[in-house]
C-alpha cells in the first residue's frame, strides 16, 4: 500500500496523542478550531469500563504538538439516549463552532443511534486544562 503522507510518525508537527491511564484507547473527533491560545481538539476515549467520554486538549498552532489537556471529561453519557443504542455508553464529539459570545458549540453522536448537541463555555475549558510537558506528559 502506498500513502500519500510519507514519514507519518518522523515529520513534525503531527498530534501525537494517547488516553489517559485510566484509558484504553482515543479517537479524534471534530477538526480543530481556533482558540486565542492555540487550537481546541475534541477527541473520545474509551475506558476499561467500555464507556466512551469526550474530552479536549489544546494544539500548539504552528507544531500541531499538545500543549494541555483537560483533567475532567468534557461529556460522559448521562441521558438514557447516550446510554442505550446500538452500543450503549458513548458519545464522541462530531463538530464543533467556536460562537462569538465565548461558547464552542459542540455536535456529537450518542450510542451509535442519536445525535446530540451541547454548549461549553471555551474560557471553562481552557481553565480546566493541565499543562504537558514537551514530551507529552501531564
């Protein structure tokens, strides 16, 4: 198979970035936006519980590198549509609009049979964020 991203792992600037250690495994979720103090990336992570929750980190917007992550989840499922679908227990993060009144505007799927959709407020998130070091540790 030939790519057309040579090097994927070698080249700068690439968002490396796993789950917590309470976590199993992470996805990407909506683009990044832009935020004054870099780029917002939504991303989901399952647990060893197999309940898949949102959370963010901020992007360094010229390295791509991870500059903070959150330390609380941004959505866990709640509602009774975000615990029971075809699979139960997830909701991942699909779009997100920084508004201009401060709130990121976010759309996201919930246990694989509904969408939802919710506001954060970006100064909140960016507060509740902690600091990576450069070699990706909290």
């Amino acid at each position: 198979r030939s790519s057309l991203i040579q090097n994927r792992h070698q080249r700068p600037g690439r968002i490396h970035l796993g789950p917590s250690p309470a976590g199993l495994g992470v996805g990407a979720g909506a683009p990044p936006i832009p935020a004054d103090d870099g780029l917002l990336l939504f991303y989901h992570e399952r647990g060893a519980d197999q309940v898949y929750t949102a959370r963010a980190c901020l992007l360094d917007s010229a390295t791509g590198r991870v500059r903070a992550i959150t330390r609380q989840l941004v959505l866990t499922p709640e509602l009774s549509w975000e615990r029971k679908g075809d699979v139960d227990n997830v909701v991942f993060v699909q779009g997100a609009h920084r508004l201009d009144d401060g709130r990121i505007y976010l759309t996201y799927g919930a246990a694989d049979r509904a969408v939802g959709a919710a506001f954060i407020n970006e100064a909140d998130l960016i507060a509740s964020m902690l600091p990576v070091d450069e070699g990706g540790s909290l």
